[in-house]
C-alpha cells in the first residue's frame, strides 16, 4: 500500500470543511505541547475551517481547557472541544445512581451536576472508570482482583477514557481502557461512549454545526490522531477520512520516534485495515 506523506496540513485541508484533531499524542504528551502543531489548526480556523478538537480525556470540556491553556495551546487554535467526559455523563445519568469510582481525585469533575453518590464497592450499582488510581505506581495487573469482584457482582463498567495508554513525556501509561478491556474479557458489560464510538463523533459534528452554520458532510471533515484502536478505528467507522500521526504511541512499532520505517508503516496500517490520506510524522 502506498502512503502519501506529506509536509504539512495546509497540503490537503482545502479538501474539507472541517477538522477532528485528537489530542493527546498530537498537540502534546502530557507534559508540554508542540507549537507547530497548534499554528497548523490555527491557520486552518482562519481558512474558516471548523476545528473541533476530539479527545478521550476523562473529564468535561471546561478542565480539559484549562489543561491545554496551561500547557501553551491557545484558544485561537480551535473552535471547540469535545471530550470523552462530555459524553460519557450520559451513560453515567441513564445506567446509575449509586457509582463506585475508579480513577484518580482529579477526575472527579465528571460528576459535576449529575444526580449521582459515590458509594462503596459492595453498595454500588455501577462502575465507572476514568483511569488507574495511581497511573505512576500501578498497572493493570494491580486491578485483577477487584475486577473479579466487580464482574462477580454483574456491575455494568462505565469507561470514561476508552484509551489503552497515552504518552506523557518520553513513557507510557496506562488509561481507563486497559482495566475495561481486562473487565470485558471477564464477561462483563462495558460501556463506553468515547472514541473509537459514535457518541463522540455525533457530538464533534454538532459542534462542527454550530461553528459552520450547517453540518458538514462526512465525506468533508478530516480525522487527525495517532492511536489505531481509537483516532484510527474511530475515523474509519465513522466514514472520515484520516490523516495520520505516526510519531505516536506506537512508533517504536514501525521505527524509531520521529523516524518511521516507511514499509513497516505500511504493513502496521494495513494489518488494521486503514487507509488513511495521509501521514504526518507530527502534525505540521
């Protein structure tokens, strides 16, 4: 399969009306942001492109925000934000009243305003999962025997941050959907409303909407990520076109940072069955 790389965004965004950026892995890693990358966005916005950034951080639109101020990423680089928080307070209100929390304290926005208790795990009616307690110390292997109770118990587990792992700095650690996949293996019923699911592209598009005066075309909106089972898988259900980060999460997978093999890129993307548009080392 051949794959076009190209040099920068503006090489095909007048292709589209409007942009999906992921986050996480594409404007930064957690610790500091990459400056080109947020000038491409910007310079797309002022093209009067729709830039709505689409990521699965556990919590709502407005800490997520203040997140990427801190960190350098200015409000002139996207029109919206849309989180995997944001949406998962629906699953949150229809399954639950009394949850058991797992995941870090300053996570706990995502239940600002919804009628719900936190409560203990043998009074709990539901789980609900923004990541490990401690994403530093622990892994999830850490977890096998809570999921185990939980599953014994038949609880629906509510995932706030469907991904796998994320960057921060020059490491990995793990998220949310590691401990959902291990309590899906189990058997148990898992929720999940952020990427690579629908709920969160519905959502992107309605604010895509707003920002535009109209909703764009499918066939129009180009997805921007760096993670297979989410931007990627996420894109290609969807119907969006993809333009892909490979100096991602799974770099070492076909190279070295910043520098992939270009077959071994290739064969990765294929074995997934993604084709995207494009690629972009980092986005540019």
């Amino acid at each position: 399969m051949a794959i076009r790389e190209i040099n920068a965004l503006a090489d095909i965004a007048a292709d589209y009306d409007a942009i999906f950026c992921d986050v996480w892995g594409v404007l930064h890693n957690g610790v500091r942001s990459w400056t080109p990358a947020w000038k491409a966005l910007a310079r797309e916005r002022e093209a009067g492109r729709a830039v709505v950034l689409i990521t699965n951080a556990p919590r709502p639109k407005g800490p997520v925000c203040e997140q990427l101020a801190l960190l350098g990423v200015p409000d002139e680089a996207f029109d919206d934000v849309v989180t995997s928080g944001d949406v998962t307070r629906a699953l949150i209100s229809q399954n639950a009243r009394m949850i058991f929390h797992i995941g870090p304290d300053r996570d706990m926005s995502l239940y600002d305003g919804i009628d719900v208790e936190m409560a203990e795990e043998r009074e709990a009616s539901a789980v609900v999962c923004t990541g490990l307690f401690d994403d530093d110390t622990e892994s999830p292997a850490d977890y096998h025997e809570i999921l185990r109770r939980l599953r014994a118990r038949d609880l629906p587990f509510i995932c706030a941050n469907p991904d796998i792992v994320v960057e921060r700095g020059d490491r990995l650690v793990y998220c949310a959907g590691a401990l959902a996949k291990d309590y899906g293996q189990l058997g148990g019923r898992t929720l999940i409303a952020g990427k690579p699911h629908a709920p969160i592209y519905r959502e992107a598009m309605a604010r895509a909407a707003s920002v535009l005066g109209r909703e764009p075309d499918s066939s129009r909106v180009l997805a921007i990520g760096d993670g297979m089972t989410t931007d990627v898988k996420g894109a290609m259900d969807f119907g969006l076109d993809l333009l892909f980060i490979s100096d991602g999460i799974h770099s070492r997978e076909y190279g070295e940072p910043g520098k992939p093999d270009p077959q071994r890129l290739a064969d990765h993307l294929d074995g997934f069955g993604a084709h995207p548009v494009a690629t972009m080392t980092k986005l540019r």
